[in-house]
C-alpha cells in the first residue's frame, strides 16, 4: 500500500490544526477519502465535515481506517505513530521532520511488526494523480499534476514538484507521485517506491529523483536493471564538496558511499538514463513514449 486510492480510509491525526485543516480541506476537494481525525482535546466534534475523536484507537473502533497522515510536531508523532500502528493502521504518512531519530527508530520497529506500511518521515505526501492525495502536494495545480503514462517518485518535495511540472510542461502527466522523504531513517526507501510504480495501473515509465547521501538509489538499480519500464533519473548534489551535508538530514556523504559519481554509475549500468536537470526529462519522456 505505498499508494493511496480513494478506496482508502483516511483519518488526519492533527486535523484541528492550521496546517491540518487547510491540507485536510484540499485533500477533500480532490478525492481523498476523509473518514475522521484525531485531536484529544476536541474529541466528540465535527471538523472539516469529519468526526474529530480522542485517538487513533477511537477512530478505529468508530469506523476503522486505513491509513493515517499525520500532521504533528516533531515531539508528539512518536505516540501519535504508536497510537495509529496499535489501531490497525496499514499505512502512515508521516509528514513531520526534526523527530528525534531514537523516536522515529522505535516508531519504524513497531511498524515492521505490525506489517504498517511508513511513508517520511520528512516526506510532502503521495499523489494518485486524479484520484487522490496525502499530505501537502499540490495535486490541485494543472500545471504540476494531471493524469498521464509517468510514475514519479521523490526524496524531496520542491524537486518532486519541479520534475512533476517538467513532465506536464513536456505534454505528458502522470499516474501517481511517492515522496519517500530526506531524513536518514524513512520507512519507504526509494526501491519500495520504484517497485509500487512500476506495477501501478497505467505507468508506462518512471522518473526518480535521488540526492547524494546514502545507498538508496544503488539499491533501486538493482530493482531498474529488470525493469521492462524506461526510467529516468535526476541525482542532486552533483557538485557539493565532499562531507557537506545538503538540505536533507540524509544528503550526507561518508568516504566513497553515496556519491554523485557512485550513484550515476549504478544507475545507468541498469539502464537508467540519468539526466543532468529536471527540464531534460521531456526530451526523454518524447523519445520512449511519442506512441
């Protein structure tokens, strides 16, 4: 369940919120459907249409769920996450960065045993590209979102919009968008999402876009070399110094692991066309897909 459909029971832990009630609102209007949300001190009111209850259990027993998105500060999403994997939740969208990483280690380990599926933490949320959408993506923009043969998945929001909005310009659009998220520990790697694209209804070909830091986009080559899909790539970081630490908590490099040069190489050894900058992917996309 890496992709939401509207099929999918949402609940909004957060809802009461500003940032939860204007995303909770958005995400209305586009398809996602809302079943409740979770406020402990406003438990028993009606807030964007929806039942607010006391807790992820609560909403549980009230209906059920089956995924959760969570707009909570860095300090509470531990119990927050807890709460929603102990109800039964199947998935979570964890919108949060700054969480303490011995919180998101313990929250990852009792998700791995419940078999809850974790998107973030740090992530902009996930788009089913007219159908759908968790988070804060602007899935509402004609302009960066509209249905289309290209699945999208992303370590960082801005430059998932970006490459989203290239697509569009370009003349296609795309069937869904994963944001996996920046930190160091996420709980849907980059191979997780390639894999839920490349079997996802429609998608006739898959753009990524990886950053330095960490081994994820080699471990996705391994997954693009059997690949019958194209797949296009875009690494930031090409040009930071060696050891620099680049906008996301996971863009760190340590010696010869997770480098522009090492991911580029295992990338296009899969067959992967890496592309120098997100306005190239139109030419690709035209080039695979002019059927």
């Amino acid at each position: 369940m890496r992709v939401i459909r509207n099929t999918h029971r949402v609940l909004i832990q957060g809802i009461t919120g500003k940032q939860g009630t204007y995303w909770t609102e958005r995400m209305q209007a586009y398809g996602t459907n809302v079943v409740g949300g979770v406020n402990p001190k406003k438990a028993g009111i009606v807030h964007c249409g929806v039942p607010v209850h006391a807790s992820a259990k609560d909403a549980m027993a009230a209906g059920g769920f089956d995924a959760s998105v969570l707009f909570i500060p860095p300090l509470g999403v531990k119990d927050a996450a807890l709460d929603a994997i102990e109800a039964g939740a199947k998935h979570l969208c964890i919108l949060t960065e700054h969480i303490p990483v011995q919180d998101v280690m313990y929250v990852m380990a009792a998700a791995r045993d419940a078999g809850t599926h974790v998107t973030g933490p740090n992530t902009a949320g996930s788009v089913t590209v007219g159908e759908c959408f968790t988070g804060f993506m602007p899935a509402f923009n004609e302009r960066i979102f509209k249905p289309g043969p290209v699945g999208v998945l992303s370590r960082s929001g801005s430059l998932g919009t970006l490459m989203c909005q290239n697509i569009v310009s370009a003349g296609f659009g795309q069937t869904a968008f994963v944001g996996i998220g920046g930190d160091p520990i996420i709980g849907t790697t980059t191979r997780d999402a390639l894999e839920a694209l490349d079997t996802f209804d429609g998608t006739r070909a898959v753009t990524m876009v990886g950053e330095i830091g960490g081994s994820m986009e080699e471990d996705a080559a391994e997954y693009a070399a059997g690949m019958d899909k194209p797949v296009f790539a875009f690494i930031a970081g090409g040009a930071a110094p060696p050891g620099k630490k680049m906008g996301h908590a996971g863009a760190i490099v340590m010696g010869d692991k997770g480098t522009y040069a090492s991911k580029k190489k295992a990338l296009e050894e899969a067959g992967v066309t890496v592309l120098d900058t997100p306005s190239q992917v139109g030419e690709g996309l035209k080039a695979v897909l002019s059927d």
